[in-house]
C-alpha cells in the first residue's frame, strides 16, 4: 500500500483511540464518528459483497450467517461467531475476506482497501449502529420493516411544548423552536410590513405588491390585517398562474411534442386545467385523481378531460416499425419507463423506475411493483380526443382508426406489389378513400382537441415476418409480464395491475375497472395517503422557504435526505389530510406562523453553526426564479397583459408582455431565455430548480433587448421630463420598484449618475434616466426577496 | 488584450499561491481535524504540476477502441462466434463478433500503433500517450457521463472541471474559468458540467459555437445601446447599489455572487468577442485545423485557453453522435473524418506555440464499444475496456499502457479506471487528488470520492 493510500484512509477512519471503550456498547451508544464510518464505508461493503447470500432475502442463506442486521452480525452462522471485537486476527470474517483458509467472497476477492477498512472496523469493536431489521432493500415490501420507513409508516407526531414560549404563533412554530433552542440558536425577529407583504405577494401570485397595496398594508394596524392579506393573496387567479408553473414543472409540461404520434391537440389546455383547478382549492386528492383519471370519475364530466394531459403530454419517441420488433418495444417499454417515473417521484416522492429491471437496490420496491404499475399506464392509452363525450368522441375515433389502417395498408402495398397499372389504380381508390374519410364531418369535427388518455391498452406486435404494428385495443385493458432484467422480450410472470405492495394495507387488492386508474389514485389517497401527504406538503413547503423540511422533494426513499424536523412535517401532513387535502389551508398555515414572518437578516451565529439554514433560524433570502422576476418587470412598467390562459406566445419576442408561464415550452428547443435561467428539462420530471448564477445570465441584464423596453417604459411611467424636480422622480422609481423611500445614499447616488447633461439636451437627459432605471430593473434588489 | 478599467486588466494569479490553496483545502482538512498534518512542505511538495490547463476533447457517444488504437487480430478467427470472453454483459443483446475493418500500421518514431481513420493523428503519435486499459463502471449513457464527468454515477457531485477551477482558480477573470464547447447538449447535459456544490462561478459556462458570430455563441453579448464607457458608468452604479444591498443585509453568498457574475459578464462582452473570433487567424491556421464545427472547437479551444482559461471541454456535438448501434463502419469513416485533422492540428499549433508542455490534452468518450456486434453492423456499449489518450502537460508522448483481452472486450493488464484518470488529471495540474476536498452535507467530497490512483508510469 502506497503511503498516500495509506493517509488517505487515515482520513476516514475514525481516529479518536477510544475503542476499547466502545466495545460494549449498544445501539445508540457509538460515538456519532463510528456510526458514521459504520455507514459510510462498512455497511457499502456488506451490500455489494455479502447481502446476496447473507442476507434475509438471500435464498437460500448460506452458512446460515446473515450480515444484515446488527444482532444478526454478531451472532454468527453456523460455524460460529464470525467477529470478535477489538481482535481482527481472531475473527472468521477477516480471515475470509483475506481468502486465509476461507475464501469468501468465493469468486472475488476485495481490494486491500476494502479489507482494510474491515480490519480497522472489528478492531475499533465492530461499532454497529444498525437498530431493527435489516436494510430496506433487503426485506420484503410487505414486511413489517418496510413499512416501518419513516416516509411510509402512519403520521407520528407530539406537539412539543417550550417553555417560556412568547414567539410561537402556531403549532408550526413550537416544533422549529424546539429543534432551534436545542442547537442553542434562537429565531430572527419579525420582518417589517413591506417585507412581508413583498414576501407574500411572491410566494402566493408570484407578483409584487403595488405601492398602493404596501400603503394599505403598512396603514392597517388592525388585528388580523396579514391574514386578510393572505385570503386577498389566495383569492387572486393569479394565485393559480404562479403555483400551476410550480406543478408543471413536476408534470414536465411542454406546449410542443416532438414525437411519434403527430399530436394536433392543445396542450396549454391541461396547463390551463391546473391553474383553475387551483385556484378553486379543489384539495390536492381530487387534484390528483382527476389527472389520472378524470374520464372514469362520475361526477366530472367532459370538460374535465384536459386534466389528462398529465400522462397524455406525456414524452413519446419515433419508432421505426420496420426495425426488429425486440426495438420497437424497447422504446416502448422506455417510454413507459419515463410514465412509471414521473408517477413515482411525482406523487409518491419513489424512484419507481429503479425497479424495471430487477427490485430496486436500495427502497422495499419490488420489480413486480414496478409492473404492476406499469400495466396501468400501458393500458391507458395517450391520444388527442375532443372536450366533449363520447358521442361525439366515438365517431371520431372510429374514422381515425379507419384513416389509420388504410394508411398503413397502402403503405404496404406500395412496398409490396409492382406498379402494374391496375395496382396504381388500386393505390388511387385507397388515397381517395382516405380523403373521404378525412373530410368527413366527425373527422374534420371543430371541437376542441385536448391531449389526454384513453381507455386501450398498447401492444407491439408483428404485422408478417418483416414489419410490426403498434395496436389499441380499446376496452382492453392488459397486465405486464414482467421484463427480465428489463428486456421486453424476455418474459417473466404476470403481474396484476395493483398499488404498491409496501404501501397497501392487507391483502394486494388487483384492480379490476378498466386500466385500474381510478383505483390507483383512490388507493394512493387511502393506503397510501401519509406517503402521499408528506410528499405534496413537503413540496409546497419548498416553495415558501427555498428548502424542504426533505430537501429531496422527489426522492423520500432510503437513498433521499430524511426530514429536518420529522415531526413538523408528520403534523402538518396529518392535519392537510383533516383539513380535505387544501392546499390552500396549507399556505394560511405556513404563512401565518411565526416561522415564516421572520427576517431574513443574516446572523453570524447562525452563519457559523447552520449555514444552509436547515433549522430555520432566519428567513431564506430567495431569488426569483425567471418567470416571477420576468413578469414583476412588466408589471412595474404597467405593461403586464394580466389575461389568463389560451395559446402559447413567443418569449424571444420581446413584445410579448404576457406572464412568463405562458411563453412556449418547446421539448427540443426550449426557450434561450428560460434555459440560461435555470429552467428545468420539460422532458422529465423535475424534483427541484437549482438556481446557478453565470456571467450569460447577466448579460440577459445588462444587454437584452426586453430590460431597454422596459427601463424605457419605466422612464415614461414615472413621467421623466415632467417638469418634476430630480430627486422626486427618483422617489417614484424606488416607490415602483422596491415600495420604499430611498436612503440619503442611493438618492445621492442617483443624483450624481443623472445629473452633468446639459438641462436642455433633452435625449441625452432620456438616455441617462433609461441607464439609471435599467440598472435598478438589474439590481439585486428586484432579483431577491427579503 | 488589456482593457482600460482597473477592474478589468487582465490578471494572472502565481500558479498557486500556497496560502490560497491551503485556504481552499483548510476547511475539508480542518474539519478532519488533521490540518496540522498538512505541514508547509507536504503542502508544496503537491504542486510541481506540469499543466496549468485542459482541453478535453469529448467523443460522447462512446468511440470504438477497436477501430483506433487497439487492434485485435483474433476477431477474424471467431468472426461471428461467441467464445469465452465475448460474451460480457452491456447495455444491450448483443451477436457474435465482428472484426474491424480497419488497417493497422505503427506511427510516428514512437511506432505507436493507429488506424488507418487517423492519418493526421498518426503524424503527432510521438506526442500521445494512448491509455489502453480504460474502464469505467455502468453501460449506460446517463451514469456513464456523470463518472466521466463529475466522478460519480449521478449528478449531485461537481465536474472535474468545477474541481480544477475550484483548485487552481483563474487565470483571466475576464473569462469564465471553466468553457464548455458544445454545439448541442450532450446527454445529461447541462449537469455533466455542473458545479453542483462548489460556489456557483465554478460551473461550466455553456458556449454553443455552431454560429462563429459571438452574438450567437453568447446570447445577449453586444449591447446594442451602449458603449462601454456608458456601460461601465451604469455597471459602476449597479455594483455600488448591490454593494450597499448586500452590507444591509450582513452579507449573502448569492448576492456577492451575482455581483462578481456581473462584472465578469461585463469584460466577457469584449474578451469574449475576441476569443471568439475566429475570423483574427490566419488562412494558413485556418486552413490547417479544416472546416466544420468541430474543427472550429478545436481552434476555439486553443484561444481561449491562451487567454488563460483553465478548463475548456469540447464535445464532438450535441446528444450521442459516437453512438454507433448501427451501420458502425460507415459511420466510423464520418466521425474520425470530422476529428482526425483538426485534433492534429490543434496538438501541432499548441506545441509550435509553446503551450503544449502546460496544457493536457485528453481524448475519449463516456466508454467504448464492444467488439461484438449489435443488429450485424452496430456495436454496443462498452464500460469493459476502452481507450482513451492523454498528451501535453506532463504526459509522455509516443507510448500506451494497459491491454484489453484478446477480443479487445475488457481491460486486463494496467488497468485505468476513471477515477484513475481523474486522479491523474489533477496530479498533473499539481493537485493532490486526496487532499483537494469540500466539505459538504456534512462530509468531505473528493473528485474521485475514495478511489483513484495517479498512473504515474505515464509521467514524464
């Protein structure tokens, strides 16, 4: 071993020479730098070289030794123990590991690493954190290991109750105080009234207050003005706009499709299902279920459809029928692959697809589980249909599929036959059948297309020796064969369409209407519902604070970050649930606590000991993301088109004045201003924006042809030119802009950046004052919210 | 060039002040607690790196070794056959196997041997050292991008080249430290250059050079309004402004971030649209690196790392062009073709103008390609054994190290994994690859996470 190995080891190990102290120790008891050396570097091991034949799902268990849980570990197999604490030479598994006399594992020998660290491990005592079971991906998903998982189990969560509490205002609060104290830090005082209503106009319509609005807010001292404020805020269809982007970006929205099927339809439909669904406070459960499966609710009826984009917009890719079959389904089976992930990690906050082709490494997902899904989505065909029934939608179909058929067909013929006059003939009356049809009233029908699913199952199949044909078949719904090792043509066993194993109470329950997409979201709002809850709750706190309580949003398996506060996220989930899954009731919640008004001064204590902020001691500064800080600039130079929903326009277009959500998302080409900006993938599920900060970004400040309109459209709002004195249209432009008064400073500065033109020399007076707005528009101060 | 504002000459940093770099690696040592270890000499003795830069030429996609630098005579005999050793699991089914059709000759004094796909690479072989042994841990593009790129199968961790800027900082501050070329967004993209954890300035800035005018390359880089004095004058306010901002709210990462972002943007404007201009060489340059965009990265790449910066990545292009599931020999001629004569070039120019001796040239992929055959004229994936090369900055040209079996399948003898090459990127820029860390989410992270070793028999 090289030294530098040698010290790089060093380095991980834990090297506080109290071993011998720790032998005795139980769970619980190690030394927080062993428990972490344990995870870090030991258990690793043991899952990639011993848990296959070691572990309780190992069949069968060789030597009767399993690795998996601690007590387990200790006991040994059946040739004895196989550590002795503190004694490396004496115990079984390091001889094994060194293939002295015992060769394990038998094939494959570790690194002298590896080895190594496990010599370092029994000879610190075998410090052993591991309480319970075995790991996760180890048991069973019905075990009741597998739903003791923090994010599975039923909501456990007491109240804590500080003493001498005078900051608290709800029980939010009590549980970040605890945690605050506890760490020897305590909360920031309030923030003032305009940054609070700066704050809230942001997070709840994703625009800033007008003056007017601070005026009022800052006037009214009477009881109960921040939550008139709040109902006023969540009152507003803006309201709608800014949390539908918010959605979107989990639903991986785009306006336009690249793919196979040629999609006529409107997608802005759906994007303007879920700003209205919204806005109505439908609760997050019906939210839910209508997206997944509004054509099979009863009480929805045909102008729910759009709801369905969440799957119908789904990604789709070209497949070449002529390939070798094993082809044409591997793009399906990645197609649905991509539907199973958006599901998991939208809903779930489970990287569900993890399990296609075996059970997941690390979370109690089965690769059945992976299926069982699967075949729900598989029988759930996306297709354009009309915003209307099946009266109208029927005929339609029907003419498709016929215009379908021939096309293929003839498609074939030419290929086939000789152009012998009589076959071009033949290929004539087809052509012209094919256009009767298209010209045919229930084809060429006006109503509104919506993308959307439909009640058919997907199947590839050959179409003779050489071509393969992509079938529907409507009201037929299938369950999937499972995928060995995820190949499509390796056939595995059935598997009905059913939930999750590990989040169904009792006996599997198979589905047994249609696809079984109503009763995937009923079970995911019953069984599943504390997992469904803390997801969702989670999210939405995110979005107020910058950072979750689980800051991996979608990922709240083993391999995610667990809560902060645990028990704050278990009672505000328990009682979203009460209160009839209102996400409205959420965001009162959230943004009536005491939490949640503080400043977001920065404190050099918290800086020291909770940089990231985790504990909460402050309110996270936060950076509009582009659409709020593209659209907060049209608002202040008045030229906000406040209109809500249709079509997508152009945001190169730097007339286009409407809000940025409504600019066209495009899978292929995304839009240069929304992807120097942090937007995310549209093609895939997007668990959180990561904000960057690049010199391209400042140059869209500094050089784009949208900040000139705008500082010049600022510069006529506030009346340059008007015969008012200097420092008073400076005064106008903080009061626009910020919603305060500018300090001695800043108006100084002002001062000396416009003044020395000639007071006659009236386009040079213009330019300067357009120089002067633009880089208030660019500055920090109008990015970031206190 | 040298512009008037004071902010704005450019500046050039001793290759690494001691204290900065210690000031960097004292918070991952110190919260170890072996800072002490790190005694001055240790400290030093790491940073006699030959490189001071990269270039990384990325063939994403995945190039086939076997048609390159790594002949294998004994396809021909099992043509078409699965034996022993071909039979190794990869992304997809695969047949039997299906020899190159390439011819083989030894090159250059050294007698390296290459394709008869590389004539012009062949005429600087003296000065390439081809890693033969290459492997790398998952089949898979997307896993496969991220080790490559940022040391780890996802994409929570920085990119080697956030590392490198991270470590050895900049050399112009009037150009981002780390240039990513791409004329399209490789798979994974832009996470594979992600600065992830790290401070934000050391991510890859994106720079799609398909349209050689600098306004396309950079979106929004003219003003159209004003000129610079104008401009600095508002940009003198702005920063004054934030600065007083940022004061009120006792200070902010981000805030002070997008303050430095704005001024870099600022001087990117014009070294930028210098760097980019293509059109101040000479035809004879010009002519020597060829046409194409490709082509135009290498030269881009040679002009911006004069003007110091510290990383340059050039991708062949956008998505998984080297992906050759079919028709692999034809598509072979097309690719090699659009390389071969500007990569020449681009070592020959950065010898004769004496950057090569400090600057490290690496070629590859995310993995290779299998010698089996995937539908009868494709090849698959291939994280088994492949080849990459390295030259410049510390690297001894005229050489290969490491083997793959007989098939050329998997790496056998003198094996290089990717933390290998990782950990040998860093040592060449003078970084000990254990000791550059960040601590973060409560551990230290390390480019090449507790692997890598630095392949010193490659050294000069």
């Amino acid at each position: 071993m090289t030294p530098r190995l040698l010290i790089a080891l060093l380095l991980l190990l834990p090297a506080d020479g109290r071993a011998a102290d720790d032998r005795a120790t139980t769970p619980g008891q190690i030394p927080a730098k062993q428990a972490e050396f344990f995870e870090r570097e030991v258990r690793p091991l043991f899952v990639k070289h011993c848990f296959e034949c070691h572990s309780a799902k190992s069949k069968p268990l060789q030597g009767g030794l399993r690795l998996d849980t601690r007590d387990d570990t200790r006991k040994g197999g059946e040739s004895g123990p196989v550590i002795v604490p503190g004694k490396p030479g004496e115990s079984l598994l390091i001889d094994a590991v060194r293939h002295d006399g015992i060769k394990m594992p038998p094939n494959r020998k570790l690194t002298p690493r590896e080895i190594l660290i496990l010599e370092r491990w029994v000879s610190l005592g075998a410090p052993d954190p591991r309480t319970g079971g075995p790991s996760l991906s180890a048991v069973a998903p019905d075990s009741p290991q597998a739903r003791a998982w923090w994010a599975f189990r039923p909501f456990q969560a007491s109240v804590p109750r500080p003493t001498d509490d005078t900051w608290s205002r709800n029980r939010i609060d009590r549980f970040v105080l605890n945690l605050l104290r506890k760490k020897r830090l305590a909360p920031s005082p309030v923030a003032d009234r305009r940054t609070l209503i700066r704050r809230l106009s942001f997070d709840l319509v994703g625009l800033g207050p007008t003056p007017e609005e601070v005026d009022a807010f800052v006037a009214d001292t009477a009881p109960g003005a921040y939550g008139r404020l709040v109902e006023q805020l969540l009152a507003s269809p803006a309201y709608g706009e800014h949390w539908g982007r918010f959605w979107l970006d989990k639903a991986r929205y785009a306006d336009a499709l690249p793919g196979f099927e040629g999609s006529t339809a409107n997608p802005w439909r759906y994007r303007d299902w879920v700003i209205r669904t919204l806005n109505e406070d439908a609760g997050y459960d019906d939210f839910v279920s209508r997206q997944l499966a509004t054509d099979l609710i009863k009480d929805t009826g045909p102008d729910d459809l759009a709801a369905l984009g969440f799957f119908g917009l789904s990604p789709s890719y070209w497949k070449e029928l002529k390939l070798d079959i094993s082809l044409v389904r591997e793009t399906v089976a990645k197609e649905l692959e991509e539907r199973v992930d958006v599901f998991g990690r939208t809903f779930l906050g489970l990287t569900l697809s993890c399990s296609r082709c075996h059970d997941h490494k690390f979370d109690p997902i089965s690769n059945r589980d992976y299926y069982a899904i699967g075949g729900v989505l598989m029988s759930s065909r996306p297709v354009d249909r009309p915003l209307a029934g099946d009266d109208v939608w029927l005929p339609i179909r029907e003419a498709r599929e016929q215009v379908r058929n021939l096309t293929v067909s003839l498609a074939k013929m030419k290929e086939q036959l000789p152009k012998t006059p009589a076959n071009k003939k033949r290929f004539k009356q087809i052509e012209a059948k094919i256009a009767a049809i298209r010209k045919s009233t229930e084809f060429a029908s006006n109503t509104v297309m919506v993308r959307a699913v439909e009640e058919a199952s997907i199947h590839v199949v050959p179409d003779g020796p050489a071509r393969n044909r992509i079938e529907f078949r409507h009201g037929k719904p299938r369950d999937l064969h499972i995928h060995i090792r995820g190949n499509p043509m390796r056939k595995g066993p059935l598997v009905p369409r059913r939930f999750l194993e590990v989040l169904t109470a009792g006996k599997l329950k198979p589905f047994q209407q249609g696809s079984g997409r109503l009763e995937l979201a009923r079970a995911m709002f019953t069984d599943g519902h504390p997992l469904v809850a803390r997801v969702i709750v989670n999210r939405i706190w995110e979005q107020h604070f910058g950072q979750g309580l689980v800051r991996t949003p979608s990922n709240f398996g083993t391999q995610g970050q667990k809560p902060s506060h645990p028990g704050l996220l278990d009672d505000l989930a328990a009682r979203f649930v009460t209160h009839h899954w209102s996400l409205k009731w959420l965001h009162r919640e959230i943004t009536a606590s005491a939490t949640y008004r503080q400043s977001s001064r920065n404190r050099p204590d918290g800086q020291a000991s909770d940089p990231d902020n985790r504990l909460l001691w402050r309110f996270t500064p936060r950076r509009l993301a582009i659409e709020p800080w593209r659209d907060a600039m049209l608002q202040v130079t008045g030229s906000l088109d406040q209109r809500i929903g249709g079509a997508a326009g152009n945001l190169g277009d730097d007339n286009y004045s409407r809000r940025t959500l409504y600019g066209k998302i495009d899978r292929k080409t995304l839009s240069v201003i929304l992807k120097m900006h942090d937007f995310p993938d549209p093609g895939a599920h997007s668990a959180r924006r990561k904000p960057t900060t690049t010199p391209v970004q400042q140059l869209f400040a500094m050089n784009s042809p949208f900040l000139f309109k705008q500082a010049d459209r600022l510069a006529t709002v506030i009346g340059i030119g008007n015969g008012k004195p200097l420092p008073s249209h400076i005064h106008d432009a903080y009061r626009i802009l910020f919603q305060r008064q500018p300090t001695d400073d800043e108006l100084a500065l002002g001062e000396r950046f416009l003044s020395g033109t000639p007071a006659a020399d009236k386009t040079q007076r213009a330019a300067r004052w357009s120089q002067y707005l633009h880089a208030l528009l660019a500055s920090n101060e109008f990015l970031f919210v206190d | 060039m040298i512009l008037d504002a004071p902010q704005a000459t450019t500046h050039r940093l001793d290759p690494l002040s001691r204290r900065a770099m210690i000031g960097r690696l004292g918070g991952g040592l110190g919260a170890t607690g072996v800072a002490s270890a790190l005694s001055a000499d240790q400290s030093l003795s790491h940073y006699g790196g030959k490189a001071r830069r990269v270039i990384q030429l990325f063939m994403n996609g995945g190039p086939y070794q076997g048609d390159l630098f790594d002949p294998k005579p004994a396809l021909k005999k099992f043509e078409g056959q699965r034996p022993p050793g071909a039979t190794l699991r990869t992304e997809r089914i695969t047949a039997g196997l299906l020899p190159s059709i390439r011819k083989f000759a030894p090159r250059g004094n050294s007698g390296v041997v290459v394709s008869d796909l590389l004539p012009e690479i062949s005429r600087v072989i003296d000065d390439i050292c081809v890693l033969k042994g290459c492997h790398s841990d998952n089949p898979n593009h997307n896993p496969a991008m991220f080790l490559m790129n940022c040391g780890a199968l996802t994409s929570a961790v920085p990119s080697v080249g956030s590392w490198v800027s991270y470590g050895l900082g900049s050399e112009n501050r009037n150009l981002p430290s780390y240039v990513v070329l791409a004329t399209g967004y490789p798979v994974e993209a832009p996470l594979t250059w992600t600065s992830a954890f790290l401070p934000n300035h050391h991510q890859g800035t994106h720079i799609n050079h398909s349209n050689l005018a600098p306004e396309k390359i950079i979106p929004f880089l003219r003003n159209a309004r004003y000129d610079r004095n104008v401009q600095r004058r508002q940009l003198d306010l702005l920063g004054q402004l934030n600065r007083k901002h940022l004061e009120n709210r006792g200070g902010g990462d981000r805030l002070a971030s997008r303050i430095q972002s704005m001024e870099t943007a600022f001087r990117m404007q014009f070294e930028a649209t210098d760097a980019f201009n293509l059109e101040q060489e000479s035809k004879q340059t010009r002519d020597a690196y060829g046409t194409g965009k490709f082509a135009n990265g290498c030269l881009l790449a040679r002009r911006v790392c004069e003007r110091g910066v510290r990383y340059v990545q050039l991708y062949y292009d956008g998505g998984q062009p080297w992906d050759t599931h079919n028709n692999h020999n034809q598509r072979m001629v097309t690719l090699t073709r659009n390389v071969d004569r500007p990569i020449a070039s681009l070592i020959a120019d950065l010898k004769q103008r004496g950057l090569l001796e400090d600057t490290l040239v690496v070629w590859g992929g995310e993995f290779g390609r299998t010698p089996v055959s995937e539908n009868g004229n494709g090849r698959d994936h291939n994280h088994h054994g492949f080849s990459m090369w390295m030259a410049g900055g510390g690297v001894r040209g005229g050489m290969t190290y490491g083997e793959t079996d007989d098939f050329g399948f998997k790496a056998v003898t003198d094996k290089v994994h990717v933390h290998d090459v990782h950990a040998t990127m860093l040592h060449l820029l003078g970084i000990d690859h254990t000791q550059l860390t960040y601590r973060y989410a409560g551990r230290d992270f390390r480019l090449t996470d507790v692997y890598g070793r630095v392949v010193s028999e490659i050294l000069v």
